[in-house]
C-alpha cells in the first residue's frame, strides 16, 4: 500500500509547476541580473512569507512560525497526534544569490503535499514544510541559526539577542516580519520530530561531471577554523641587518608554505584555506612586526582534522624563527552523518523512478546538520549548472528539479506512513 503510495505521489508531482513557482519566488527580491537577494527576517523575506502563505492557504495547510522565526507548513495526516514528518530548506539567499539554493528545498517539499492532494493520499503522520531562519549566515551570525536553535544547538534567548551589522537584533527582526506577514505562533522552537529530509541543489559539479540526477547525501563534512598569529618586531627596513630582525611575515609565509605541502593529500579530500591574511603595521618601510592569518580546514573525518591541527601546530612552532607564535582556536563544527535507513529509502526510490544516484558527502554546511540531532535525517541533491552556486548564474533544470521533488515525495510517503 506504502509503496503504491509513494509512486502514486512521485508521479503527481509537477514539473511545470514547480519551477513556475521557482521563478515567482525568484521576483522576490531579483537582483536583475537574474539573482536573488533575499537577506533573512527582512521586509524581502516577509514577502517571500506571505507568497507561500498565500499558496498554503489555497489548499487549506496550517501555516505558523516559532520564535526563531522558522515558518512552518502542515498537512495533516490521518493520525494528527503522530510526530510529523519534516522537510525543507531555507528562502534567504546570500546578497549575490541565485534562484535555486534554500528555496528548491521548500517549493520541493511544498510541491509534494500538492502532490499528495492531487492524487488524493493521505498519509498516517502530518507532513511539514519548513523554512528554516537565517540559513546563510549573511544578515545574523552564525547561520544555520533557526534549525540550530530548534534542534537546541544554541539557546533561543542567545540567538533573539545576536545583531546584524546595524545593530538589530534577531528578535527585533522576527518582530517586524510578522507584522508584515501575520501568521499564528508555533511557540518555543523544537518539537518532535519523526524524520527529516531536505532537498537541495548540490553547489558542486560532482553529478552533473557523473551524469547523475540524485545524489544521496551521507553527511556533511566537519570544519575547523583557527588563527595564527606571529609576533615579531617593528624596525627599520633599510637600517636592520636580516640577523637582527624579528619579522613576523617571512615566518608566517614559511607556516603558510609548509602548511599547503604537508595538507596537499594525495586523495585530495582536506580542505585548507587561508582566507584571511593581515599584516602589520602594513608599511613598506617596515619590517611587519605582527602576522594574523585564519586557516580554515574541512574534512569528513574528525580524526583527520584533529591530524590536521597537530600538524599545523607543528609547524607554527617549527616555523617561527625569531618570533612568538600563537594557533586559537576559532569556530568549527563535528562531521555529521546522516541516517542510513533515511539514505537507502532515498536511493531505493531513486532507483525505482528509474534515476540514476551516487552517493556524496556534502561539502557545505546545511540546516540538516542540526537536525539530525533530533531525528532520522537524509538529505537529496540535485545537480546545478557547472556547480555554479552563491551567484546570480546559478542554474537547475525544470527536469532535475522535479525528479529530485518526485524522490522527495516517495521518500516522505514512505517515512510518514513507516510505523
Ligand atoms: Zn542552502
């Protein structure tokens, strides 16, 4: 019956209107150049609130939003005291932003519950969309800040108090939207949870390189920030002899090299970047007396990021010549991995809508991440234009898109009808 079900609500979805609904919410806050800038809890975002408010309302689902500000979709099932079954994403965009990253994941899941109507199923446990608050960490750091307050990753109180380069804060914010955009209250975020799974566009050119069209997501590779500092000596740079300087850039530079040589895995899989390099006191007739730079280093592996600290403290130390030498500790996240029963349902139906998979580790950081804290969590890909993402040439196709909401829609019949 389940498995009749599933088919029945992958085959009802629709690819015309999924992507026509794309592109209404793409003239949400168009760029012009054909991107998106849709900054979260902004009057942008209210309006982006009310589109799909306004579609909810048509089919009669229950919209309301928590006190993190993420927005809730519901259509009940046949049993309303069941945990729901979650899916979705996010609609803030970072300032250049595409029309695809966040948003695919909420038109996916709420072209699935039209779906669900079309074909007239009713599954055993409500199904929610959701759209998760401030996702992109552009507008209020950090991001993935709703899903991370509802999976109790942070504190409501901390993140309603965090503010954005004005100085308005996240409860401030909140406020002003649901003035825009009235919708009823879901209390204190965090509610059980019976699975979650959020549908996305890959931000990488692994399937369309594989001519795949669902990739099945196994989790999200950790992160690791940290900052060096080296502290040398201000002197003259035409009167002090090389044996007598304490310069902190020509150390940083040797930590810097040795750093990229002994991290340049054959397997090619840690990530190391160096995004954010100072110097002071950035004169040229001084010998730089003080180095800051940021080593940012992504890995699935956490034994193979804490491998990778000890060697960056090596060399730091190693390294550092005349001068003092410090590695912090900045900011960072565990690798996650993803329920293996939510991924085999995720390439099961793949398989049987006749799609081609593989499965993938993502690179990014996404909502999911946190909610697979609570519950079962799987997440699908879908393929983008030469991986192209965070920019307005940010592409999908109307075909990819759908066949990623049809696996989607199988996948949650399943998971809401499972005992
Ligand atoms: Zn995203």
């Amino acid at each position: 019956m389940t498995e009749a079900a599933a088919t029945a609500a992958a085959n009802a979805v629709r690819e015309d209107r999924l992507w026509a609904r794309h592109m209404d919410m793409a003239a949400i806050g168009a760029t012009g150049d054909g991107g998106v800038n849709r900054q979260s809890l902004t009057p942008t975002e209210a309006e982006a609130w009310a589109l799909l408010a306004r579609w909810a309302a048509a089919r009669g689902y229950a919209v309301a939003a928590d006190a993190v500000g993420n927005l809730f979709v519901r259509r009940e099932g046949t049993d309303p005291q069941a945990r729901p079954v979650l899916t979705g994403s996010h609609v803030d965009t970072q300032p250049t932003g595409g029309r695809f990253d966040g948003i695919y994941g909420v038109l996916a899941g709420f072209e699935v519950l039209e779906a669900l109507d079309d074909a007239g199923i009713r599954t055993r446990r409500p199904i929610e969309v959701v759209s998760w608050t401030n996702e992109e960490g552009n507008r209020f750091q950090p991001g993935a800040l709703g899903s991370a307050v509802f999976a109790g990753v942070f504190p409501l109180a901390d993140m309603l108090a965090v503010r954005d380069a004005d100085g308005v804060s996240v409860a401030d914010a909140i406020a002003d939207v649901r003035r825009r955009t009235p919708v009823p209250s879901r209390g204190t975020p965090g509610f059980p949870v019976d699975g979650y799974v959020e549908a996305h566009i890959e931000q990488g050119p692994r399937l369309e390189a594989a001519g795949r069209t669902i990739g099945v997501v196994t989790g999200v590779q950790g992160h690791r920030r940290y900052a060096v500092e080296v502290l040398g000596e201000e002197a003259h740079s035409a009167a002090t002899p090389r044996r007598a300087r304490k310069d902190a850039l020509i150390a940083a530079c040797a930590m810097v090299t040795d750093l990229a040589a002994a991290l340049a895995d054959e397997a090619d899989t840690i990530r190391l970047t160096i995004g954010r390099f100072r110097v002071e006191p950035d004169a040229p007739g001084v010998v730089p007396a003080r180095v800051w730079f940021t080593v940012n280093l992504n890995h699935p592996d956490d034994t193979v990021l804490v491998d990778c600290v000890r060697r960056l403290e090596a060399i730091v130390e190693a390294r550092k010549g005349p001068c003092t030498a410090s590695v912090t500790y900045m900011t960072g996240r565990a690798p996650v991995a993803f329920a293996p029963r939510v991924m085999d349902r995720i390439r099961g139906h793949a398989s049987a809508l006749g799609l081609a998979s593989m499965d993938m580790l993502s690179h990014a950081g996404h909502d999911a991440m946190h909610i697979a804290r609570v519950c079962p969590t799987g997440m699908i890909f879908v393929p983008c234009l030469k991986g192209i993402s965070h920019n307005p040439a940010e592409s999908a196709t109307p075909a990819d898109l759908a066949a990623g909401a049809r696996v989607l829609a199988a996948t949650l019949v399943e998971m809401a009808d499972a005992d």
